[in-house]
C-alpha cells in the first residue's frame, strides 16, 4: 500500500473520521493515509522485539473493522494466553482512543487513560493518527506496531509456537498468490470503499465510489454464489478481512456512508456468506453491534451532527439458517474451532444479534 502523508489540518480531521488513518478534503475524493509503524514482533526480534508470550498486549475497539480482524485472528488461533487484550470504549476524541469502559477509566494493565501515552512513550513527536488495532510492549509501555494488516499475517506466521491445537491455517501455501489478489482487490474497493462512499468530497467522487463499490459487490456475490469461502475450501484470512466490512454492512454502511444500493440481506450469496462465518465460533462472537453504531454515529460528526443513534436494523437475521454448507468446504479444514470466548472478553448482553 502506498503512503499519503498528510498536513497538521489534516491530521486533525483524520483522526475524527477513521480508526485507521483516514481523511477527507472538500471537493476531493476520500484519502487513507497507509503510513503505519512497520515495527515487527518476530521470532528472530529482528527489530527488537521478539515473541514472547505475556509480553505484548493488543489493543483493538470493537467499534473497529481494521481492529477487529486482529481480535478474531487471536481468537482463531488460541493466541489469548499469549496475548493479553485491551479494549477501548467505542467512541474517541481528536486525542486518542480511550478506556472508559474500564474502572477508573485507565486501562487496568497499562495503566493509561488513552492510547496516545503509548504511541508518545515510543515517539513524543508522533504526528500520525493514533489508531487501533495497536500492539503495547508492556514492560516499556511503548506502542510497538499498529500496521494492521502485517499484525494478522505474524500472528500466523511468527507466532505459531503459541498457537491452540487444531488451529486453522489462515495463509495456506498453496493459496497465497490467489490469497494477495483477491486481499488487494477487497481492500480497495470493500474494505477501503466504504469509506470512499462516505467521506466523498464531491457528488463526483461519491458516485465514482459507489460504482467502484458495487461493481466489487457484485463481483463478489457472484464468486460466493459458487464456493463457500473466498479461497480456497476452508476459512482463510480473505474470510477475515471480508467479514468485518460485511457485518457493518446494514448497520452502518448503508445509510451512514450511503453505501445504498442494496442491503447486504437483499444479496442472496453474500448475506448467506456473511451469516454462515458470524455463526461460525470466532467470528460473530467478537462482533458488538451497540459499539459499532455508536462509534460511527456519534463520532462522525461531520457526517451526523445530531450524534443520534438509530436503533435499526433488526439484527436477529445473523442467526438465521444458511445452508452454505451445502457447497461443501470445512470452516477449519483439519483443525477445530476454538473454545468458548475468554472470560471478560464476552460481548455484553444486547449487544450481540441475540
């Protein structure tokens, strides 16, 4: 991905936008800034900080896709005991995230109010947005990393030493050239493009994002319709990356970012798709609908002015039958699924699509 820098304006305006480094121009099309800390956590600690279990605390809101992935991945392959988990309150300021759903409202083992006291332990001059998922050194209280989608790929792939029995291989080998294609492709115009709808500059740039949106919508409602996950017969981490727009779909996307031309439950293939992976254990048990609304409507200002809300949709639909297995695929080919979520880690009652 390439790297947009951006002013101190815009910076500021950023960080009221995204979890992840997003802003927007008037007039102009929708910008993300992919300038992230390239700091890797690696057997070898080639860049100083190597795998080491207990160390490292994640630090993912649950109002956030890019966040998100990382949680479920952790989930996926039985990382919990080797990574502690933070989670911040849905809603932010200019400043940073913050932990006020925690007591005192500092997180209970950093210590900290915000996010930012780590990113400034590491970098006092920090200029970039202070985003989410982000990786602590916890002895040093020092932000590691927040390069999300290299923090998924080393859990994978460095951390294997740690990984539950029966865990699933989320970048199978033979997959991983059709794996990169079909990641690029769902980022920038899924992952990427929702965005792009909802802070257009311009009625032409909205509707150059909308096409550009639906036309990869399409595409993948088409390629669902004949396979049960994205590559491959098992769940690999395109399902992981495509899941967490999905499930933000109708509560958010469609009327918030005006991403509006159908509901996801209005495309057969993909809202089939979506429920057979938010059923699958893993997934839909990291997914907090109250916290996504509220994230987006209340802290989007620009967009929402009133911060109201909205209560729809009915989310009891995500627990519907999808008889997906019907196109064969095993969900964790060889492995099993993980257990039961941690305890203190559960979506809060009513939060959920029960």
């Amino acid at each position: 991905m390439s790297e947009t820098v951006s002013s101190e304006h815009d910076r500021d305006t950023r960080d009221e936008h995204s979890t992840a480094g997003a802003y927007v121009t008037g007039g102009k099309e929708f910008t993300r800034d992919t300038a992230y800390i390239q700091t890797r956590i690696t057997r070898d600690g080639r860049d100083g900080y190597p795998v080491e279990a207990g160390r490292y605390r994640l630090v993912a809101a649950r109002a956030c896709p890019w966040a998100n992935r990382t949680v479920i991945v952790r989930r996926l392959l039985g990382l919990e005991d080797a990574i502690s988990l933070a989670l911040p309150g849905p809603t932010h300021d200019k400043r940073s995230w913050r932990f006020d759903l925690d007591p005192g409202g500092k997180d209970p083992v950093l210590g900290i109010e915000r996010l930012q006291e780590a990113y400034f332990a590491r970098f006092p001059d920090y200029a970039r947005g202070i985003t989410v998922p982000a990786i602590v050194d916890v002895p040093t209280g020092k932000v590691v990393t927040n390069d999300y989608p290299q923090i998924t790929e080393d859990f994978s792939t460095e951390w294997t030493d740690f990984h539950r029995d029966g865990a699933p291989d989320l970048l199978p080998q033979e997959h991983l050239d059709e794996l990169a294609e079909v990641n690029k492709r769902v980022f920038t115009e899924v992952n990427n493009g929702v965005y792009r709808c909802g802070f257009a500059g311009s009625q032409e740039a909205y509707d150059q994002a909308y096409d550009r949106l639906w036309t990869a919508l399409d595409w993948l409602e088409e390629r669902l319709s004949g396979q049960r996950y994205l590559v491959g017969d098992t769940i690999t981490e395109a399902d992981v990356r495509l899941f967490t727009t999905l499930a933000r779909f109708d509560p958010v996307y469609h009327g918030h970012f005006k991403a509006n031309r159908q509901k996801l439950s209005e495309m057969p293939a993909l809202w089939g798709y979506a429920r057979d992976l938010f059923q699958t254990p893993g997934f839909g048990d990291t997914i907090d609908f109250v916290q996504i609304k509220q994230h987006y409507y209340v802290v989007h200002t620009d967009l929402n002015p009133t911060q109201v809300v909205p209560q729809g949709p009915d989310l009891r639909g995500w627990l519907t039958a999808h008889h997906r297995e019907e196109l064969g695929g095993r969900p964790f080919g060889d492995g099993t699924p993980p257990g039961p979520v941690r305890a203190g880690e559960e979506i809060a009652p009513g939060h959920g699509a029960d």
